[in-house]
C-alpha cells in the first residue's frame, strides 16, 4: 500500500479551504439554494474572495490560470469541497465547468484556449457537456447518435440530447456526436465545440430530476448546428479518447466528493444522537443507533482509503481502471447508506427542509448512476480478475 499520508502543505491548504467554508459558504447555504439574484450575486463575491486568498481553480495547472497545485493536493481538498453542494463553484472549480477546462487545456488549440478555456476559468462564463442521449444507453458510449457531417470548412450536427448539465445559462457546449459512422467504434466520435447562441441549438426543458430542476440538466436537440471545423477538441475521432481523460480524473474528484458528504451527515447523526431523547435516555444509548455509527466509521473509512489509492495510481501514471469503478460502485453504496442512517436518527427532521440531509439523500441517488451505473463498474471489476484467474495467474490486493 503507498504511503498516503498528507504533507504540510496539503495541511496547510485544507484547513485555508476549511476556514473559507465556516466563514462563508456554510453560513450562506440557505441563500445560495435559492438560485436567484439575490444568490447569483452572493456568489459572484465568494468566487472573489477565494481568487483574492488564492484558492481559485485549484484543479488546473498554474499555466492554465490555476493554481498548480497539482492533483494529490486537490484531490484532499476536493474531501472539503464536497461537504456543500455550493463550495465548488464558489472556488471555481464546479461541474462541468472543471472538466471542460481540463479537456480544453489539454486538447484545445490555441484560438480554442483563448476563447473558452480563459474567460472559464476566469468564472466569466460557464459552459456544459453534452453527451448522454434519451433514445440509448448512457452506459455504453459507443452506441450514440447524435451526428456530425462535414461541409467544406463546416460540422452540421443534428441529434437529440439530455442531462446535459448545466446548460442553462452556459456560453458554449462540448459535444460528443459520430464524425465517422463507419470507423473502428472507438474512433468514430469526435468532440466538438458549440457555442449556445448557434442556429439550431434548442434547449427543450431542464428534465426534472428527484423534483429538482436547479441543476440545469437539459434536454438538447442539435437541428443543422453548423460551427467551424476548428471547433473540434483534438483531432476527429479523438471524442473517445478525450471523454476516458476527462471521466478517470473526474471519477476521482465525485468520490473525494462524496467522502465531504459522507462526514458531514455522520457528523450531524452524531450530534443528534447525543442530543436527542427517547424512552428513557438518549439515542446514543440504543444498541441500534451505536451499530450505524461503528458501521458508518469503519465503511466510511474504507471508501476514503479505497479512493486515495485509486487517486495515488493516477498520479503515479499506473493503470487505475479497476480501483476507479471499485470506488465508484462502493463509495455510492456508502453515501447513500450514511445519509440514510443519519435521516433515521433525525426522525422526521430528517426529510424536512431544516436539515441538509434531505437534499443529500436526493443526490445521493443519482450516484449510483452517473459517470458509469453501479452495473457496469461491477462488470469492470469482475472481468478483470476473471481475465487474470484465466491466465493461470492470480488477483493481487495492494
């Protein structure tokens, strides 16, 4: 197992993160979850404050307009950032934006960097990604329709899109549509920029998700799009490619994410164990009780151990694919599984509106299906041990 112990200086940088979120973005969770003006403006002065102190665009290199403070790093803040679904915008490196960014910094031309990547990172504009399409499976990218026909110096793209993140309000969307029908199915996409004021790009609705319609999660038809040739991220045919560079990291980010979640929900079934009574004593008394806390600590360790090794096998430059969907499937499971215990000791304060339990039980569901269904992830684990049992080898556990 390599040694994941946190130096000084990712000390030093959790805890400027954690002071910024005491001081302003938990406070202020009840207005930005109004998503108005008057939150849009609350934000704007957040961002501002986490550029001033330095803390802006953790994700991204130094050259890109980040911070470079490299990926092991931000991977343990992203642990902080995710105990408010508010704090990664608020320190610019929110979905899908983040990724998007990275993409563009790694496969984008020049003239694509200067237009897009700069103003995004700078939190001038916003952007979304579009790539899931209601009439197939999401779990299999090869299969997508949505086309792009060259015209000259042109891409005409027509197709039908949704959960397209984010879309309301962006500047420009990266498309994953079918450059090359006939082409080897993992060179037959191509990833292609659209700005949103283009001919043809309609945004349907935002499709409601758990009730929800704040995150944007559009339904997207493309009717004749025509952008510039140049507006391709890479080469033709690299859409694949590029979407495997952006998910692995991204993957990484959801989890580390989800351990921020996963705390703060332990923290609050704690305290209220210890607060509140009932026949006699106090939930902390009742064997039930202290069983989803012990379960809570041992599996909410696990996840974090499983992920920062997955993290430290990116970094390294190793292959991740396995511990990627390990983390994937099982630190979903266990999201979903604290938030739940941690309702149940609230009782009926639980679901309401006074706690953020609620809201994050309402994500957490949806854990289990993007970036990859629990299913799939499953099946990457168990063909890969299976190959490596039919080879008359065995599976080795770091």
């Amino acid at each position: 197992m390599p040694d994941l112990k946190m130096t000084p200086e990712i000390r030093e940088m959790r805890q400027r993160v954690s002071a910024f979120m005491d001081e302003n973005v938990y406070p202020n969770e009840g207005t930005l979850s109004e998503h108005n003006g008057e939150s849009e403006v609350l934000m704007k002065e957040l961002q501002a404050k986490a550029k001033a102190i330095g803390i802006w665009a953790l994700h991204l290199p130094a050259e890109a307009g980040g911070q470079g403070i490299g990926f092991m790093p931000y991977v343990y803040v992203n642990e902080i950032l995710g105990r408010s679904p508010y704090a990664p915008r608020a320190f610019g490196s929110q979905a899908p934006d983040s990724g998007n960014a990275e993409i563009l910094w790694q496969f984008g031309s020049e003239e694509q960097k200067e237009r897009w990547l700069r103003p995004l990172v700078n939190g001038h504009i916003r952007s979304c990604f579009s790539m899931t399409e209601p009439e197939v499976s999401g779990a299999d990218p090869t299969g997508l329709q949505t086309r792009a026909v060259r015209d000259g110096d042109e891409w005409v793209i027509n197709g039908h899109k949704w959960f397209t993140s984010g879309a309301i309000g962006a500047s420009f969307a990266i498309v994953m549509c079918v450059s090359d029908p006939d082409g080897n199915p993992h060179r037959r996409m191509s990833q292609i920029i659209v700005p949103t004021d283009t001919p043809g790009f309609e945004i349907v609705r935002p499709v409601p998700v758990m009730g929800e319609t704040a995150g944007a999660h559009c339904e997207i038809y493309y009717r004749d799009c025509r952008v510039p040739v140049t507006y391709t991220l890479g080469q033709p045919g690299d859409g694949f490619l590029i979407a495997q560079k952006r998910l692995g990291p991204g993957r990484i980010h959801h989890c580390m994410r989800w351990l921020g979640q996963m705390q703060r929900a332990f923290e609050l079934m704690c305290r209220r164990a210890l607060d509140r009574r009932a026949f006699g004593g106090t939930l902390a008394d009742k064997q039930t009780v202290q069983n989803w806390i012990a379960d809570s600590v041992a599996e909410i360790q696990a996840a974090r151990l499983l992920t920062l090794h997955a993290a430290q096998k990116i970094d390294s430059g190793e292959d991740p694919r396995v511990e990627i969907s390990v983390i994937k499937f099982f630190g979903a499971k266990v999201l979903h599984d604290v938030i739940d215990r941690a309702i149940q000791v609230h009782g009926a304060l639980g679901v309401s509106g006074d706690t953020p339990l609620e809201s994050m039980y309402r994500q957490a569901r949806a854990a289990r299906i993007y970036d990859g269904p629990d299913e799939v992830h499953r099946m990457v684990v168990a063909r890969r041990v299976l190959q490596a049992f039919s080879q008359g080898l065995a599976w080795e556990f770091e």
